[in-house]
C-alpha cells in the first residue's frame, strides 16, 4: 500500500478573515514584482499622502522633529524622524526603526504608526531613519546609513532624553532585515549596546529557495519573484552567490552569540516564514534569547492591511508584551 506525502509546494492556508482582506487587496497589491514595475510602485507610493506631523503628534502627545545627521564616510546627510512623548519625564527607553518596502522603496514614516502604538502605551522615544534605497543606492548604502543613525542616536541619547541602556532596534520586513544587521554589526563593531531587536517577517535570506519561498510563489504579498527582484536590486548579480555579507542578509551569519534579546514574528503563509523560523534556531543554538511566533494563517505584512482581524490583534498584542518585558515599561 503506498501514500502520497504532501509536496513542498502545497501551500498552507491563509486565515479565513485575512484571506478576506487579501482578496480585496489583490485587486491592487500584486503578489508579483519585477524589476520594470519598481519605477510603477515608486510613483503609486508618491500618490499616497506621507504621515504629516500634525498626524505623528497624536494631538499633542508627540514632540515631533526631523533632523539631518552625519551619514557613513563620504556621503550624505541621514535624516532622522524624531517623536518624543510630551511631558514625559526623561530618560526613555527608545525604538530605533527601520522601515519596510523591499529595499526599493518607502520612507522613515512607513510602518510608523504601529511603532507610535508603542510608544504611546509604554512611554518610549521613537527614531525613525530614513535611507538610501537600491538599485540606485546598493549594498552596503542602505545598512550603514541605518547604522549610522544609530550610532548618532545613542552618542546624543541624553540630548534626546533617551535613556542609552534601553535601545532596542525594530522593523518589519526590508526594515526587520536591517534591524537584525544592526544588531549584528552593533555586536561586531563594539556599536550600542541594544536591550533588545524585533523583527517582524524580516527578509532575511537573499538566497530565496526555502520550501515557503517555493509554496507561496505567485500567492499572497511578497512571493518569491518580489522577493528576487528586491534583494538584485540591493545585490546585483553577488544574490544568492557564496560572497553575501551577513549585513546584507543576516541568514548569512554564522555566529549569531552574543545578540541582544530578539522577537520575530511571521506569517505561515508567507515568503519569510521558514528563513525567519530558521534565524530564531539560529540564535537558541548560539545560546541567545529569542520569541518565534509564527502566525497560523498570516500573508505577509497581515497586521498592518487587516489590523481588524483577530489574529492580527493577536500579534500585536504578543509584540507590546515582548516590549513591556524587556524594557521593563
């Protein structure tokens, strides 16, 4: 008697509310990205209306600034978007955060809002930084923009009213990707000591031939073809060679000991879902801290395009403990 196991392109199923949200989504979200349509979504981005600060303020419960500090050696200027609670009676713990858009696109006040969630529970300083994007700007641009943020913003912590033990680095997708090179090279480069990293569904591995990679190709948002044509724009032709810095793609790294504490969260219909499953084995083998969860039904980037439904309050929820915990708010 023979059975037939299921093959590893067999996708799993999306979450019947966010299978909802994704049907609606897809009228205008394609799952597919190559790299013709880049200059498209670029100008669909333009179309959209940025935060404005009256927006980041929350009626007054934000301080908000932008500033324009020194970039890596030899280029420009990095702009920071500052938010400061109110009244709040310094020093802060604060999230340095990195935006999501594939490496492609977006800016420092994509993905804003949820970060400001937290900070307004929990009374935190949020930096947001604002980088060079591929193709024009390749590897190593981006991170050491991001990087040198972050060295400007712990060296001004007190400038800031930010307390420089209590510093964690956050951000999804692309900017979950540069969060977790941040800690890397923060470790590596004796850079800021970081309280911790959250790294929500970050693109982790350039090599993009893990089985979800394979099961969701043509499905949800960021498939395998997105995800090609985001990680050659910031690689070119070194993508998936035997030569890729972990500060490109931290799936890369091979010693991942002495990291601060990491949440990672992911979606199991997405992309992401086993690169992101295999950093956190990878940081509990190196003997580190890490909290996996891996949403039952998730597409990638579900919390922010369906934040009604309940798993994705669900994440949520599981992301504003994390922070409690370790920065002790």
């Amino acid at each position: 008697m023979s059975s037939t196991l299921p093959t590893a392109a067999t996708p799993p199923p999306f979450d019947p509310e966010l299978a909802a949200a994704l049907a609606v989504l897809g009228e205008t979200l394609p799952s597919s990205l190559t790299p013709d349509m880049i200059p498209i979504l670029r100008a669909g981005m333009t179309n959209v209306p940025s935060v404005p600060d009256e927006a980041l303020s929350r009626g007054g419960a934000f301080q908000v600034e932008e500033r324009a500090v020194p970039g890596p050696d030899g280029a420009p200027d990095v702009s920071l978007l500052i938010c400061r609670p109110a009244g709040a009676v310094a020093p802060l713990a604060a999230v340095y955060h990195t935006h999501g858009g594939g490496m492609i696109t977006g800016d420092n006040r994509v993905g804003i809002e949820g970060v400001l969630d937290w900070a307004q529970e929990l009374q935190l300083v949020v930096v947001s930084v604002e980088y060079r994007l591929a193709p024009e700007h390749p590897h190593p641009a981006p991170v050491e923009d991001c990087y040198a943020g972050l060295v400007w913003t712990a060296a001004h912590a007190v400038e800031l009213g930010i307390d420089p033990e209590r510093i964690i680095v956050a951000g999804a997708s692309a900017g979950g990707g540069l969060a977790a090179a941040l800690a890397l090279m923060a470790r590596d480069r004796g850079g800021p000591a970081l309280a911790g990293q959250v790294l929500i569904c970050p693109m982790l591995d350039d090599r993009n031939d893990t089985p979800s990679s394979h099961q969701m190709a043509g499905l949800g948002v960021w498939d395998r073809t997105a995800n090609e044509t985001g990680w050659t724009a910031l690689l070119g032709d070194s993508r998936g060679g035997p030569d890729v810095s972990p500060y490109a793609a931290p799936a890369r790294a091979t010693d991942l000991s002495g990291l601060p504490p990491a949440f990672i969260d992911v979606g199991s219909a997405e992309t992401f879902r086993d690169e992101d499953v295999a950093y956190a084995g990878a940081i509990w083998r190196a003997g580190g801290s890490a909290e996996l969860h891996v949403w039952p039904g998730g597409f990638h980037g579900f919390d922010l395009m369906a934040p009604q439904a309940a798993v994705s309050q669900d994440a949520r929820a599981a992301r504003l403990r994390w922070l409690r915990r370790v920065l002790g708010g």
